[in-house]
C-alpha cells in the first residue's frame, strides 16, 4: 500500500488543496483515508450490481447509507470498523450477484476518480460529498423508522454513475439532483424528529453546568439523546447538548426531561480545549469528532457509526443501546463542585433555539405584518458549518453588523459564532432565530417558500440574503438544494471548495450567481442593495 492519502472533501483541506501526507489536517490517518476509499468503491461495485441485477435489497440500503455516511469527516479514525463495513458489503454484492445468477461488478478504485479530467472529477466529487451528507440524514431518519424509495434508489443509481459517467452535461444534471434528493431526505428526517419528539418551540437554553455528575451529548442523533435521558432519570445525572445537539431543547418531547438542563461548550473545533479535564464522559453520536487529547480521552464515548480506535462504542444490541459504561463514568467522575457560569464565544450566558419552520410559521401573520410595515426589511440566513479557519470571524462580524431592521434566520454549527450575541427584537420576534440543526436547512427553505408565497412572488424576489459556511459534506448537499431551488446569488465561505474546478465554478457563477464571501461591508452593502 502506498504510504500517501489523497483527500480533499472538506474545508479544512491541506493548503486548500489536498490532504495528501500520512494524515490529514482531521487527524485521519492514511490507512484510514485507504480503507474510506475502498469502502466507496465496494459501495459503487455493489451499486452497479443491484443495477444490473434490477435488484434492491433492505440491507444494501442499510449498508450504502451506513458506508457513505461513515466517510464524512471527523466521523470514523477506526480502520477495523471501515473495514468492517467494506466486508459487509461485497458480501452482499456477491450474494446478491449469485441469486440473480449474473457476475458481480468489480469494486471501483477510487484513485481514478481523484485522477480523471478536472472537470469530471470535480463534478463526480460533488456528487460523491453531496451523497455522504445525505446519507447522514437518511441514517437519522431511519433509526426514527423512516425510509424513502425515492432516496434509497437515488443512492444506487448516483453510485453506479461514479463509474459508468463521463459526460459533463449528465453529471450536471446529477449534481442538481443530489439537491433535489436532498430535499426529500432533509424532509424526511425532518418528519421523523417531529414526529418522534414533537414540533420545535423557542425554548432559552443556559450555559451554565450545575454542580453534581452530568453527561454532555453531541452530533445529531435525537434518539440517542433520549435513550440517554430516559436512562439517567433519576439517577442524580444532568445531561448537557453540545454542538449540533443544541436544538435538542427545542423539541417537547426531549425538553420534557428536567434533568435535560442546558448546553456545554461551542463548536466541534473548540472541543479539544473545552472538554480538556472536563468532570463528565461525552458522547458522540455523529461527526464532528475531533482525535481526543489525553486529558479527557478516557471521558469520550461514541455510538452509532462514530468510532475512535481504543474508545470505548456503545452498540446497539437486539434494538436496544445500552449507556451504563457513560453513566458509570459520569457518577465515577462527579462533575463540578460548584456551578459553572460558562458563556457563548460573544459572553453571553444564555442561547436560544427552537425556531422550527413549524414555530415561525405559526407566527407567520406578525411576521409578515412586520415586513409589510417596514419594521422589518431584510432576512438573512446565516448558516452552516463552523471552523478553525480564522477567516470566520466573518460570519460574526456580518450578524454583528446586520441592520437593527433585519432577521437572521440560522442552522448548524456555525452559529455558535453569534448566538450568544443579544441583538434585540423587533415586535416581540428576536433577530436571531435558531431554526436548527444542518438538516433543519429544510426549515429554512420552508419559512423562505411560505414568505414567497405570502409576497406572491419568486425566493429570489424576497428581501432574503443566503451566507453560508461550509466544513464538511452535509454542507455539500445543502448547498446542492438551495441550487436546485433555484436560489441565487448565495454567498459562501471561508474558502470555496478544493474539489470545484474553475470550469465548474464558473458554471455556478454564470448560472446562480454564487460567490465567495469578501469583505463584510462591501458584501452587506450589497445584499441591502
Ligand atoms: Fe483532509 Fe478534510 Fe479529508 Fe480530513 S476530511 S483528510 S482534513 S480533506
Ligand atoms: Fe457542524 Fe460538523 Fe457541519 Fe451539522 S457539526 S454542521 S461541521
């Protein structure tokens, strides 16, 4: 095996260019980096042979989702469980291939894809990271027992193309379907987490850990959030959200619990500072994981398929998980003494969240009575991910300067930037709104849809502004669904992709109007145009 990697999905990428060494700029070895490629591979070569086979099966869709999903960054360091899954899956290829008595498809090497024409592997890169990410949203909503025909079969058909296209038109047109498949998944997903725990309302979130044990929760996943709270009742054990879990608060069924008490700490790239000797064991439930530092390695749990080699997993066994290793650690490490007045990254000691497309747009009349009065003139949506780059201080920066007559409406990480920033109200709505998590993008395209509609007019005709951050591939197919939508001139940072070649940046510039953040000023002046 060679002994270099090659990966450029995320923002954090080597020199903006490549992770090309012995390990990525994550922390993700080479081998690992090796193993995620085959991975990809096997999952094409099962693709294709399902195609040929005119043949799906459940657990070839459970394996795509697991497998694409298990390659997003800062999700999976262990190469024994990438393999694992790799195994897996040509199993189910060749057994597929013998029941439907054809010859199995060769699984693809990836180094080809890394290697075609610019402009194909940029394209076949923005496909293969837009489906990563919304493989995220498919494996949350199907724990929840929500699945889509519609997006198992895109899975299988966007994999085989990986080998079989080479048309710039059709991958085009594929790229712009991830969106529109995506769409689907975050509304599916979005279903699932409503239905599980109810719809979001504005719920105040404190910064501030009381004294005594507690758990802190990351990633995604609201079921293991509840499992957790339901296994912690009365046992003398908060528990705290962390990063993408912060709207967990805004859900009626979560919140329910009172021992369900606040947020600990900001965005994922803080964590090896913020967890260092920290009183509690962490769960990570989805990305972003971080390599964790020796001060608190013994304190960190991941589940689902998040895994760190020598962490301990927590599995799920006959549909049940079991967190007894996290409490026991929780109650061997006793929290703080005291209460600790922790605050946002601006000072403030106190969030909000909850402003789920559903809790927005049941004030949807005083909100449009508010623009048709003038109170309000302008919506941003700020959002996506967070970062060490130190270019993201502009995303603070443009909140901070937004006019004291606009709203911003939010999801995922990136807004542990500025949600702690008290900027007023305007008629009892705050300017900042937390819609969610990254998926919960899906709300924020419904608030924009409805305030269209309300306008009788285009998306684009609203006095609406999009600036987004991008770090990892869920970002991808975000952004992959706004274009689809037609959305146009989004603004996007700290840095443009490394896998989109100048022919294709041009084809979203010519036809959507998309373009790098600059200088917040100048681009505020512009979007206020
Ligand atoms: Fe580099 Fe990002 Fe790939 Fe990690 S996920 S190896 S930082 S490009
Ligand atoms: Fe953040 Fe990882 Fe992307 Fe869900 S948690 S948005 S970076």
């Amino acid at each position: 095996m060679e002994d270099k990697m090659f990966c450029f999905q995320c923002e954090q990428t080597a020199a903006c260019t490549a992770c090309t060494g012995k390990a990525g700029v994550c922390g993700k070895p080479f081998d690992v980096a090796f193993a995620q490629d085959e991975l990809t591979g096997a999952l094409v070569g099962l693709a294709q042979t399902e195609l040929v086979a005119h043949k799906r099966t459940r657990r070839a869709d459970e394996l795509i989702v697991n497998g694409l999903f298990t390659c997003v960054t800062n999700v999976n360091f262990d190469k024994k469980a990438v393999d694992a899954i790799t195994t897996q899956v040509q199993s189910e290829k060749n057994r597929l291939a013998a029941e439907a008595g054809i010859s199995a498809a060769a699984d693809l090497p990836l180094g080809g894809v890394w290697t075609d024409n610019e402009d194909i592997r940029s394209l076949k890169s923005l496909i293969l990271f837009g489906l990563r990410g919304m493989a995220a949203y498919a494996y949350h909503a199907r724990v929840l027992g929500k699945t889509d025909e519609r997006i198992d079969a895109f899975f299988v058909k966007a994999l085989a193309a990986l080998a079989t296209e080479s048309s710039v038109d059709t991958l085009l047109s594929l790229t712009l379907e991830v969106g529109e498949v995506n769409l689907i998944c975050m509304g599916l997903l979005d279903d699932a987490n409503t239905g599980a725990y109810g719809t979001p309302t504005p719920t105040e979130v404190t910064l501030t850990v009381e004294p005594g044990p507690f758990i802190v929760v990351s990633g995604h996943d609201l079921r293991d959030l509840e499992t957790i709270l339901k296994q912690t009742e009365s046992k003398g054990i908060n528990v705290y959200t962390h990063g993408e879990m912060l709207p967990a608060h805004g859900y009626p069924e979560l919140r329910k619990y009172p021992h369900l008490k606040g947020n600990f700490g900001t965005a994922w790239q803080n964590q090896q500072k913020e967890f260092k000797n920290i009183p509690a064991p962490v769960v990570f439930t989805t990305n972003c994981l971080m390599p964790p530092r020796p001060s608190y390695k013994d304190r960190i749990f991941t589940t689902e398929l998040v895994a760190f080699p020598e962490l301990v997993h927590i599995d799920e066994v006959n549909g049940e998980k079991d967190f007894t290793p996290v409490i026991n650690k929780a109650l061997e490490l006793g929290g703080y003494e005291t209460a600790q007045e922790f605050t946002g990254i601006n000072g403030g000691h106190k969030v909000m969240t909850g402003f789920s497309h559903g809790a927005v747009l049941s004030i949807a009349d005083k909100i449009i009575d508010a623009v048709k009065s003038g109170a309000i003139k302008h919506f941003f949506v700020v959002g996506g991910c967070d970062g060490a780059r130190p270019g993201r201080n502009y995303y603070t920066e443009l909140v901070e300067q937004t006019p004291t007559d606009s709203v911003i409406l939010t999801v995922a990480c990136g807004k542990f930037r500025f949600n702690d920033l008290d900027l007023g109200t305007i008629g009892g709505i705050p300017r900042i709104l937390d819609v969610g998590q990254c998926n919960d993008a899906y709300g924020a395209v419904q608030i924009a849809l409805a305030l269209a509609k309300a306008f009788d007019c285009n998306v684009n005709d609203l006095p609406l502004s999009f600036v987004l951050s991008w770090y990892e591939q869920k970002a991808v197919c975000v952004l992959l669904t706004l274009l689809h939508l037609g959305i146009k001139n989004i603004k996007l940072g700290p840095t443009l992709p490394a896998f989109i070649s100048p022919d294709v940046l041009n084809i979203l510039v010519e036809n959507y109007g998309i373009a790098p953040i600059g200088e917040v000023s100048e681009d505020l002046a512009k979007m206020l145009a």
